[in-house]
C-alpha cells in the first residue's frame, strides 16, 4: 500500500470509520510496522492538539449578530430609496421650472450666429462687429521666418 493510503486509513481508524477487516489490518500494521507506528502517534498529538484548542467565546449572541445584520440591509434600502426619491424630485423641479417664462439663468442660454462680414472693396480687412476675441487666420500674431534653401548642386559637377 501507498503512504497516502496507510494515512488515510489511520486517520479513518482514529476517527472511528473503518470496517472490521480494516481495523485489523491497522492493527497488524501498530503491531509489525515502526513507521506506521510512529505516523499514528504523530496522528493522536494532533487529534489532542485539534480537541485542546480553546474556542474564544461569543461577544454577541447569534440573535444580536442577526437584528444587527437586518438593520444594516434595511439602512441600506432606505438609502437607497431616499436617493432615488431626491433624484426623481430634481428632475421634477428641473422640468417644472424651465416651463416658467423669465427664466433668468444664463447656463441654458442659447449661443446667437452673428450675420456673416463682407469684405468692402477699400479695405482688405473684413469688416466685424466689436466681439471679445478675433483670430487672425491669414495673418499670423508672429512672423515666422522662413528657413534657408541650401543651394541645390551637381552631383556629377562635384566629381570632376
């Protein structure tokens, strides 16, 4: 037999879940084998060990852990109504105030096209209404000088 198998089947005789011809044969192994013998020691210190380990006491009784528990979930679904509620309640408001006429606010006003400039036969700057911002287009603010050509040879002159 395996290792694995030797183990499985002292554990299961430790526990109580073996047949009668099972637990023979371990204890034939407990009588005959030094190894097994010592692997079944091994297994009694930590079943002792297992039963020894002190269980740390409930702060809390379980009916105390559960309402806490309950109360947080219906918290949680008041919010969440109470969100919904407001959000809905804005979007009334929101609708029922743009019907009033005189409405003074200036975020929803709309932009206004101004009538297209004509270029007057004089002058070779269009003619524009007084507005906060123009951009020159054809004329740029700065210069931008131009860069030198390098003067284009023959290769084949070159050569001679």
């Amino acid at each position: 037999m395996e290792k694995r198998d030797c183990f499985e089947l002292l554990s299961a005789y430790l526990d109580g879940e073996v047949t009668a011809t099972e637990r023979r044969q371990v204890e034939e192994w407990l009588s005959t084998d030094a190894s097994i013998k010592c692997l079944y020691k091994r297994l009694l210190n930590l079943r002792k060990g297992l039963h020894n380990i002190p269980v740390p006491a409930g702060n809390q009784s379980s009916v105390t852990t559960v309402e806490q528990v309950l109360a947080r979930v219906n918290r949680r679904y008041q919010l969440s109504w109470m969100f919904g509620g407001a959000a809905v309640a804005a979007c009334i408001l929101g609708a029922i105030s743009g019907l009033f006429p005189g409405n003074s606010s200036r975020m929803l006003e709309m932009a206004q096209t101004q009538p297209a400039t004509e270029l007057t036969p004089q002058a070779t700057q269009p003619i524009v209404a007084e507005s906060p911002l123009m951009v020159a287009l054809n004329n740029p603010v700065i210069e931008i000088p131009k860069t030198a050509i390098a003067p284009t040879e023959n290769p084949v002159d070159n050569l001679n």
